[in-house]
C-alpha cells in the first residue's frame, strides 16, 4: 500500500514534528510520509524543522481573516490542497471550526499533554501539577468539535514528581509523547483503523 499523506500542523517547538520526520527517515516500513507542514504563525522552529527536511510549509494566521471562520476555512483549503489521508495536529495550539471538521473529521489527530479527560485545554501540564495529580500524561486522540473531547486512540503515563515544575514535567512528558504519536500514527497508517462512537479499533479489519 502507497503511504499514507500526513499534513501536520504546529504552533512551536516541533519536536513532536521531528520525531515524525526522524521515524520515516529511519523506517522504510513506516508507512507514511509527511507531505506539508502548516502553522498558525511564523519564525518558529517547528517550520524551520520542515523545512530543513526540505517540506512545503504554509502559514495560516487567525489575524489575517476577517472572522475566525474565515480563517478556518482557509486552513481547511491550505490542508486540503496536499490531499492528506491524516492531519497531525503536534502541539498546533488552535481550536479548529465547523468546515475543518467537516473535510478532515475521523482523520485529524491531536496529542495532548495530559491523560484525558483530565486536564483539557492550552495548560494541560500546570493544571495536573496545581491539582496535585501524582500520574499524569499524554492523550493522542481524534479531534471532535469540543476542546480536546474526541476519541482517545493512545495514552502515556507520566509520574509526577515532588519537585517537578511545569518545565520538568513537561519535558518528561514529551519524551513519552513523541514516541507516542510516532507509534500511533504509524499504526493508522499501516493497519487502518475505525471510529465506533468513543471507541477507535487500530487493526487489520480497520480502513483508511
Ligand atoms: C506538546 O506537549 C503538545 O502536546 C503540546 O505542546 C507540545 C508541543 O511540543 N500541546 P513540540 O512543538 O512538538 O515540541
């Protein structure tokens, strides 16, 4: 089977990103390959990663549209120009909208640091260590139309220490992540999968 399309989206770092790219390169069996990386602003290292592995790169800033649906379909278009099978959304730090969803729902991924439900939204890793969680995490998951909601397709535990920050603990996390999302995006990719209401079947009898 060709590989599987990936568009993926970042806000920052991109180590998640780079993890991805480091997978494909070094596995000829991986069975996808990234085909475009997109953000929602510039000059940030992730876009520097993409294109340093020599990737078409777009931007999409919200403030450039007139209203946020504006900008959201023109994400979708921008997205769906590379004629992605999956979306990777790696640490991509905006809320999609009604016609994202409507072109890439059941196909647009998201990781989360944190073991959901608990602890949605943008501060994930300082909300589990204010609750005073002593494991915590990282979710990969569909996106639905709700904040970090949709279906949980992946999950790494993280222990927390008694003299972690959030910079630590994050850090831990995402060392659990990356390898996380590399692992989870590899296996839709070469096995398929379906989403039955919560439930999403990684597998042999799954599709693309
Ligand atoms: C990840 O922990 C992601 O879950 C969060 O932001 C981080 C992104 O890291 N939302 P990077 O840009 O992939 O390095």
């Amino acid at each position: 089977m060709a590989a599987a399309r990936l568009v993926v989206l970042v806000s920052g770092s991109g180590t998640n990103l780079q993890a991805l790219l480091d997978a494909i390169s070094e596995d000829p069996q991986y069975g996808a390959e990234i085909v475009a990386v997109g953000a929602d602003r510039d000059e940030i290292a992730g876009l520097e990663r993409a294109e340093r592995a020599g990737l078409p790169t777009f931007v999409c800033k919200v403030k450039e549209y007139d209203s946020r649906d504006a900008w959201d379909a023109a994400l979708a278009d921008a997205v769906s120009a590379y004629e992605p099978d999956l979306v990777v959304s790696a640490g991509f730090m905006k809320i999609v909208g009604k016609e994202f969803l409507a072109r890439f729902g059941g196909r647009f991924v998201n990781t989360h640091p944190a073991l959901l439900p608990s602890f949605p939204g943008a501060h994930g890793v300082r909300d589990a260590l204010a609750y005073g969680a002593k494991v915590t995490g990282c979710t990969v998951h569909f996106v639905d139309d709700g904040v970090d909601t949709g279906p949980i397709i992946a999950q790494g535990v993280v222990a927390v220490r008694d003299e972690d920050d959030e910079a630590a603990l994050h850090e831990r996390i995402k060392e659990v992540e990356r390898q996380l999302l590399v692992d989870v995006v590899g296996r839709l990719a070469r096995n398929g999968y379906s989403i039955e209401g919560r439930k999403v079947h990684v597998g042999e009898h799954g599709h693309r």
